[in-house]
C-alpha cells in the first residue's frame, strides 16, 4: 500500500472509489485532489440514473485506488453538480466539488469525535532549539511544554527518527585509540548478555509536535479551529505567517487501543503566504524564541484572549484578500508597532 505523504503544504490527489454511507450501490470513480492554495475538491462523473436528485448526503465514504480506506466530510448533493452526455449517456459531473476535510485510515460518519489530536506547524521546529544543538537534546516521553486550558491540555512533544544500534559499536564510533574502543564494545557486550531485552536505538533526528487532548472527545472542525488559533499565535510570535503542516486525529478501536489517522482540512491559502511559512528561520534572530517565553502560560492566555487579536492574526497570515502580501512586507511600522504591543500584553505574566 502507497504511503500516502502527511504534508499539508503539498498539492496531492488520489484515484478511487467513493459512494454514500450504506449506499455502495451508488459507487462511483472520482480524483480527490488536495492544494493548500485551492482547498479540497473531487473529480467525478457518475451516471445520472444511479441517484436521485432530491437526495443529500452529509459526507462520503470510499477507498483510495491502493486500498486506503477514508472518510470525505461535506454536503454532497445533485445540485451541487453539472451535466455532461456522452455516447447516449448523461453524468453527473464536475471538476473541483468541495468538501470540508478527509480522513485516511477508516469509515467514520460526520459526527465523529476524537480524543487525541497532533499536528505541526511550518517553521516551528526553528523556535524551539537550534539546529546545531539538536544532535545535543535527549529524546524524551515527557511534555516538554505544558498548557491547561479552559479547552483541554495542549502539550509539545518530542518526535524523532531512530534505527537500531548494531552490536558492532564500531560502526557507529571511531577514534584513534582503538584499545579504549575495544573496551566500550566489551563492556556493550557484557550489558546486552545482563538484559537480553535491552535494545538502544541510534537517534537520528529530533523534531517538536503539537498534541492536544481536548477536556471532551472533540470533532475535526471543531478542533482544526483551536489548532488554526495554535498556528496564529506563531505568526504572531515570528511576525511572518505560519502554516498548518500536518494533522492526525486519534480514535480508540474495539479493544481500546489508539489508532491514528491523517486529516486534510480544506484550506485556502495564497502562493507567496505558503513560500513565507516554509523559509528557514534562525533561532538567535527570531524576535522570540523558547527561550525568552513561557509558552504553556503564553498559549493558555492565547487560547482565551484570542478573538482580541483575529485582526493582526489574520493580517500576518493573509485570510483577508484586502491585505496582500506586497502590502504586509511593505509597509510594517503600523504593523509592527500593534505586533509588539500584542507580544508585551500576551508575554507579561
């Protein structure tokens, strides 16, 4: 099965087959296409004799063309379509019929909840630590930031790539002297005959996510407005927008064990705002970094303070078509003077 690529900042689209719940009857082919810039739309044409025109669904259920199975979330209807015929025969048709968001991984119905959500956000990994001190910083299962709000508990965890260390330590160290070398591979030996379960992993990069676990199971829509607020405060803090990267939501099978999935939430962004979010930024040069703020206080008074700042968020990160980009990065002393009046009252504790 095709991987399919969490990146949120990508254009990406799928082949399959998508129908009505409990309708498989009414199965039809489709491209599902995904675009930071356009949204989320499906591609399709469906034989007019397979539906009824007077019928409306919520959400559609199908399967990717390398077996995924997902949930399409968003008013499906007749009338949202056009008509073609061809060969004597009439479609259903259209070429970007929009929804709100997609799950990958199961079958679910729009009213789903769930009980873990993680996401990240363009640019963040560069306000936590520099990326020369990564290699320095243990991986660990603790919170590294933690924030109770009014809302749930928002936390940063660490995420990382490992492989398993070879029993030959040689491969991974080298020094000139060889004898002492001899030695750490020796004294590795005796440690792995003691605890014949010990199995060290080499980390290979170490990265910062988002987790939040709200105070009641929460649905998509209504946790992607809480991360989308999460991202704002970010553009605020770098003063240059910030995207959402990647999500996945977390729901608990028949025997309670976790499964996670990935979600595309339909977002709209324009070019240049999306080139900005991903540009590599120097954590000495951030106006603030972790090291100058209390993010879980920071993030709590966010949370509960936000509707105050939606004008200066949604300037820096161009949700309103009445301010481009070109006007932002040009004309920043108004900008920049109700930016920092913002960061002291949200800073001070």
């Amino acid at each position: 099965m095709t991987k399919i690529d969490s990146n949120l900042l990508i254009d990406q689209e799928w082949t399959g087959t998508f129908f009505p719940p409990d309708r498989q009857d009414l199965s039809f082919a489709g491209r599902l296409k995904y675009s930071p810039t356009n949204g989320l739309r499906l591609e399709f044409a469906r034989p007019m004799d397979m539906t009824d025109r007077s019928l409306k669904w919520n959400y559609l259920l199908g399967h990717t063309s390398t077996g995924e199975p997902l949930t399409l979330v968003g008013k499906f209807c007749a009338e949202g379509n056009g008509i073609s015929m061809m060969y004597g025969m009439s479609y259903w048709t259209s070429t970007g019929y929009p929804f709100h968001y997609v799950i990958f991984g199961h079958h679910f119905d729009d009213k789903v909840t769930f009980d873990t959500f993680e996401f990240d956000i363009a640019g963040v990994q560069d306000f936590f630590a520099p990326d020369g001190m990564k290699s320095q910083i243990p991986y660990s299962k603790a919170d590294i930031v933690t924030a109770n709000c009014s809302v749930g508990v928002l936390k940063v965890i660490h995420s990382g790539k490992f492989e398993f260390v070879n029993n030959d330590l040689m491969v991974h160290f080298h020094s000139e002297d060889i004898e002492a070398l001899n030695e750490l591979q020796q004294a590795y030996i005796e440690v792995r005959t003691r605890h014949p379960e010990f199995r060290p992993y080499l980390k290979r990069t170490l990265d910062y996510l988002f987790r939040f676990v709200p105070q009641s199971d929460m649905t998509i829509q209504n946790a992607y407005s809480i991360i989308d607020s999460v991202t704002d405060l970010f553009a605020i803090l770098f003063f240059e927008p910030t995207k959402l990267a990647g999500l996945s939501a977390t729901a608990r099978d028949e025997d309670g064990k976790p499964c996670q999935m990935m979600v595309f939430p339909s977002m709209v962004n324009d070019k240049a705002t999306i080139e900005r979010s991903q540009a590599k930024r120097n954590y000495s040069h951030l106006p603030l970094n972790n090291g100058d703020v209390n993010l879980g206080l920071l993030i709590t008074k966010w949370l509960d303070q936000r509707d105050r700042y939606l004008a200066i968020s949604s300037m820096l990160q161009s949700k309103v078509n009445v301010i481009s980009d070109h006007e932002i990065r040009g004309g920043p002393e108004k900008s920049d003077s109700r930016i920092s009046d913002s960061l002291a009252q949200l800073t001070a504790a």
